[in-house]
C-alpha cells in the first residue's frame, strides 16, 4: 500500500510538472493563430495575481479570444480574470467595414502622416476595420495584411452595405491607367483609375460606361478600360498576363510600399502583376516565398517558368528581402530603384546585378492554397 501511495504521488506531481501554464498556452497559441504581426494583432499576456491566474493585453478579433479562452478551459484553467481587449468590438456596426474611395490610398505602419508607408490600397477594395486612433484607421486587406490609413480615403459601409455591394453589378479596371469623366466624350475628370480599381455599375452608353466611386462620386469610362467584375474573375492561369503587366511598368520608380501601377516595391510589383490574372498574393516578398511551390537554393534556372517568384536576400541567414519574377532564358523583371530586367545566367551582360536567388516559388497549380487566393473566391469580394 505504501508503494502505491508513493507511485501516485509521484504520478500527480509528474502531470503537475507537465501541465500546460496559460504563458505557454498563449504562445502556443501565438505561433499556430498570429504569429506574423503583419497580419494579426495579438499582445496578450498571462500573470499570477493573488494565486489568481490574470489575462491582459490586446487582440484584434472576437476569434482569437475565444480561441484563448477555449485553451485556457482545455489546459484545466476555468478560473481567471480576463481583461483582453478586442479591438473590433470597440468598432461601430457603421463603420466595420470599408472600401478604399481613392485611386490608391497610402497605408502607414502607424497612425500618422510621417510614418513609413507599409503599403497601398487601391479603390474598391475592401478593408476590415479593426480600430479608430483619432482621424486614422487600423485597417486588414483583403491579403489579411494590416496598417493604418486616414479616414480621408475610406469609404465606410454596414455589413448589409458590404453584402449589397458584393452582389452589385460591378466593374474593374484592365488597363494601365484611366478617368473616370464627368459625360461621355467629356475630358472633366471625377476622379484617376488605375489597374484593379472596383467600381459600381450604373449605365450604359455606347463605348461609354457609367460607374460609381465606393463614396458615391458619378462619372463615365471608355468601356476599352473596364471589364465587368464577376466574368473578369473568371479567367484562368495566364502567365502572359502577368508578364504583359510586369513589362508594362518598366522604368517606373520604385516606392516603398507601392502597390500599384504608378509605383510599386519589389512585392508590390509582384502583386499588382499577378492581380492582373485575378490572383491576391501575399503583400511582403518574405510571406510571399513561403507560399506556391517552392524550389530550394541551388535549383538549376533551367527549371523555372514564367510567372515564378524569385527570392533573394541574406545567403548567411537565409532572410529574404526582394522577389522578382521569371520571365525565361534566365531573365526576371523586378523593382529596385526601378522597374528592369536582369538575368540569373553568370554568362550574361546583365549579370550579376543580384546573386543567385535563395529560393522560387510556383504561384502555377497552387491558387487556393495558403497566402494565394483566386479574387473570385474572396469572401470580402463575392
């Protein structure tokens, strides 16, 4: 009897020694729900009060705290005081959601007019609003990333307004750049286009289309510049496309941050040219080489095909720090300082401009898998 008395004791002290604190569930919880501060807001923290277990800190969704507080009751812990803060829930049902009204908005790492830009937002699409910091927005992109934008650019809408404009008949913009007039033929503009912008359908009049910005703003389009929305989703896999779109901004500057075709970054280029094919891509060059199908360093150039992503960066460290993309015989196109061509061949008159890439990625067979997502099935879209 006593032996066994010993062993038990032994066995609770063992599971006691094992058992999961709320610290280390909440940074096992970090790494699987957030653990990219990009394209999650998650600053939560677990302390002993009084031999009372407390919750602090802030998370961006109704999601992620019930996440926690499902592996807190797991883990064994139905007892503790929570003080997470959700930022959503601090948002008026006015103003949850967004579209961009601008051309292209500029969004900002924080909520001020002198921080670095973190990335661009093009008109029609759609934000989460996550939380109001006086005149500016915490907003999430369709592409999950998160920044700050000025109210100034946004459009605000309710979720039945999000619906409506889901099923409206809308239009986007194919071409490179465009106006949207005041009358037909007219030369007064409403507003600049650029390529991806969404607008909403009104009427028709011969080549001329009219359309509406997300704040309301009424004008005409050279029908040559616009498609309709859900048939233009349609269209399959075209690395000509995305090639086409890429030359089409050669020798434009480079921005930090740009997203668009009037500038872009290195991802930036990337994205706007696969937007072109229907595709959202993920915002930085280091999320987008972890996504498609990778080919590690060393690969023989040879094996690559137009439209894969090439990533370049820290040989030491493996860090990425810019992408471009292949287009073939061992020439990619990429932005940096510009938009310009380049070659991976060693024999070649353009080569070395950057080393040997540190991996590629196929974006071709891999729309729906993860940071890849067809425009077509994007919830916030359709």
């Amino acid at each position: 009897m006593k032996s066994l008395m010993i062993a038990l004791v032994m066995a609770v002290t063992c599971l006691a020694a094992m058992a999961i604190t709320p610290v280390e569930t909440l940074n096992d919880l970090k790494q699987r729900i957030a653990p990219d501060k990009r394209t999650a807001v998650w600053d939560v923290k677990a302390a002993q009060q009084n031999d009372k277990w407390v919750l602090t800190g802030t998370v961006g969704t109704k999601a992620q705290k019930q996440a926690i507080l499902a592996a807190m009751l797991k883990n064994g812990y139905g007892t503790y005081t929570d003080k997470i803060t959700v930022l959503e829930e601090g948002i008026p049902a006015a103003r949850k959601w967004a579209l961009v009204k601008l051309s292209i908005a500029t969004l900002r790492t924080e909520a001020k007019h002198s921080a670095e830009i973190a990335t661009q937002g093009i008109m029609g699409a759609p934000v989460k609003v996550l939380q109001k910091d006086g005149e500016w927005y915490r907003v999430q992109m369709a592409d999950d990333y998160i920044a700050y934008v000025p109210e100034s650019s946004l459009a605000f809408k309710t979720e039945s307004q999000m619906k409506s404009w889901r099923h409206a008949k809308r239009y986007i913009v194919t071409c490179y750049d465009s106006r949207l007039v005041t009358e037909a033929h007219g030369d007064e503009t409403v507003s600049d286009l650029v390529m991806g912008n969404i607008l909403e359908f009104k009427a028709e009049s011969g080549k001329w289309i009219k359309l509406a910005t997300p704040d309301g703003r009424v004008g005409w389009v050279d029908a040559a510049d616009v498609a309709e929305l859900s048939q233009w989703s349609q269209q399959g896999f075209s690395a000509a496309q995305i090639e086409k779109t890429a030359r089409r901004m050669m020798g434009s500057s480079y921005l930090w941050g740009g997203t668009s075709t009037k500038v872009t970054d290195c991802s930036g280029l990337t994205k706007v040219s696969y937007l072109s094919n229907g595709i959202i891509l993920q915002r930085d060059a280091s999320q987008q080489a972890l996504t498609g199908k990778i080919f590690k360093k060393g690969t023989d150039w040879h094996q690559y095909e137009t439209g894969d992503l090439l990533f370049f960066g820290n040989e030491k460290t493996g860090r990425v720090t810019h992408v471009g993309l292949y287009l073939r015989d061992g020439k990619y196109i990429h932005c940096s300082g510009q938009v310009k061509i380049n070659s991976l061949d060693p024999k070649a008159s353009d080569y070395p401009y950057l080393y040997s890439p540190l991996s590629a990625s196929r974006i071709k067979g891999m729309v729906g898998t993860k940071g890849i997502v067809a425009l077509k099935n994007h919830p916030w879209y359709f």
